[in-house]
C-alpha cells in the first residue's frame, strides 16, 4: 500500500537500514530550522547555509535510496543544474526574476551567485513533485503521452508541482531580504505587505518551476510517476516546511504578512497533501481491524 492508501511499488528490503538517513536527516533539519530563530548575525548565516545543505542532502539522497542513480542525477541535473544557470541568468540580466544583488553572507559565489542557492531550489522541488504525484494519482485523461502517462494527470501534475515549489517563495523571498541575504533594485510593483519584493519574482519562480517540473520526468524515467511508503520523509518534509513556516512567520520572525501569503500559496499543495494522507491512514487502521465475529444461530 501506498502512504496514502493506493497501491505502489514495494519497497526494496535494505539491509544496512539505509532508508533510515532520510527520517534522520529530515529530524537533524527540523531541529536545525527550530535554532533558526533563537540566532543572529553571522551565526544565523551559518546555520541558514546549514540548513540548506542538509535539505539539499535529504533530498538527493531520498532520490537515490528509494529510486536509483538515474532519478538522483536527475534531479541535480536539472534542479541544482537548472537553478544555478537562472540564477546566474538573473544577476546578470534580471530575467526572469528582476534585478538583485546577493550579500556575501551565504558563502561563496559562482557567477555572483552563492553556491547554496541552487541546492535550495533541490531541496524543496523533489518534496513538491512528490506531492503532486500523490496528489494526482487516480486522475482519468486522455490519450497516453509518449512517456505513458495521461495527459490530463501530467498537465495536473506539472502544474501541482510548479504551484508547489513556487509558493514556498512567499516565505522563502521575505524572510531572506529581511536578512540582507539579497537585495532587489527595483521592487515595484510589490505584494500587499511584502516590500522591497517585485512580483516579477514570484512570476519567475512559477514559471521556472514549470520548466523544471516538465524536464524533470523525461530524464529521470517512470520512477518519478509513482509514490509508496518509501516517501513518507518527503511528505513530512513538505507538511512540515508549510506549518513551521507560518508559525516562524508570524510569531517569531514578525513578518506576519509573508505568514499569510505563505499560508494561501502552501496550502494550494500542503492541504490536500493532509488530508489525503489522513484518510489513507484511516483506511489502513479500518483495513487492519479484526472482521466482527458472526455467531451461528442457535
């Protein structure tokens, strides 16, 4: 059964444990993310090029244990890959983000751009696709593309996927220009309550996000188009990311306004995501109950 109660692929048996490193780098994240807040300066600087390594590690090697080199080079070819070139693209000529500047304070810089950068756009897309697939599964449509899935679910997969991972900019964009991480040179026009950032941006991420989601599936092969138990981390990972990002927003970092755009964004994918998940777990505790006993008459 899968996570959420549909059929899936079986799960190799591992001897040495190994699908255990993505609970425990997704545990190692968590507690990293909690520190977030309770730091400054150069400290929290660190512990934000922390962070985004250890996602980035989480998500890769999720993709390795679970589906084999082909879908691990994959996704660093085309996310870490992709996200490093558009945004040397967007330093150099502000498409199709805008005109910005990063800080020194994320490390080194390729390009202009630090090289942490594109491993966070690794981090969060390989959870997003996973959630639109599981959130697609099931779906009718037409004729089989030449990759043997539907059309209607892929088209609705690649947007979910796309809405997904852009809308963690909401909270991502503000809470790094508040830093100083990066800074834009022209901000207008602006989301309600979110100076100092264009939507330009926004738009940006949505589209790129596309083009990742679309050239993420030919390379990577069929293994992408199916999720089981193995994903669980990913889910987590994807739930726990929308619900500690509106909590840090709007108590602990004061950026309420981003908190709610995050919130509306996120749920787009990460409210679907729980409930299909609650009630794949329902149906397997309904499953697992012993039938009621039927005494013959007397």
């Amino acid at each position: 059964m899968s996570s959420g109660g549909e059929p899936g692929p079986r799960a190799p048996r591992s001897r040495s444990g190994a699908f255990r490193l993505p609970w425990a780098l997704l545990a190692v994240l968590v507690l990293a993310q909690i520190c977030y807040p309770l730091t400054g300066g150069a400290t929290r600087a660190g512990l934000t090029v922390a962070t985004v390594v250890l996602g980035w590690l989480l998500s890769v090697a999720h993709a390795l244990l679970t589906r084999g080199a082909r879908v691990a080079a994959a996704l660093v070819a085309v996310v870490t890959g992709g996200g490093f070139a558009v945004e040397a693209l967007g330093v150099a000529t502000g498409f199709p983000f805008g005109s910005y500047d990063y800080s020194g304070e994320l490390g080194p810089k390729l390009a202009g751009v630090p090289l942490i950068i594109p491993l966070a756009w690794t981090w969060m897309a390989w959870p997003a696709w996973l959630t639109a697939v599981r959130l697609t599964q099931g779906l009718k449509g037409g004729p089989a593309s030449t990759g043997g899935v539907k059309k209607g679910p892929r088209l609705a997969r690649v947007a979910l996927a796309a809405v997904g991972l852009a809308a963690w900019d909401l909270f991502l964009d503000p809470q790094m220009v508040a830093e100083g991480y990066w800074t834009w040179r022209d901000a207008t026009p602006a989301l309600p309550g979110l100076p100092g950032i264009p939507v330009s941006n926004y738009l940006g991420w949505l589209g790129f996000a596309v083009l990742l989601a679309v050239a993420l599936r030919p390379l990577a092969g069929p293994s992408v188009d199916r999720v089981d138990r193995r994903d669980a981390p990913m889910f987590a990972l994807y739930l726990w990311t929308y619900a500690s990002s509106v909590l840090a927003h709007a108590v602990f970092l004061r950026l309420p306004a981003s908190a709610v755009w995050g919130a509306a964004g996120m749920a787009v994918a990460a409210v679907p995501l729980a409930v299909v998940l609650w009630r794949g777990r329902r149906e397997r505790a309904v499953a697992a109950e012993p039938a009621p006993r039927v005494d013959a008459p007397a």
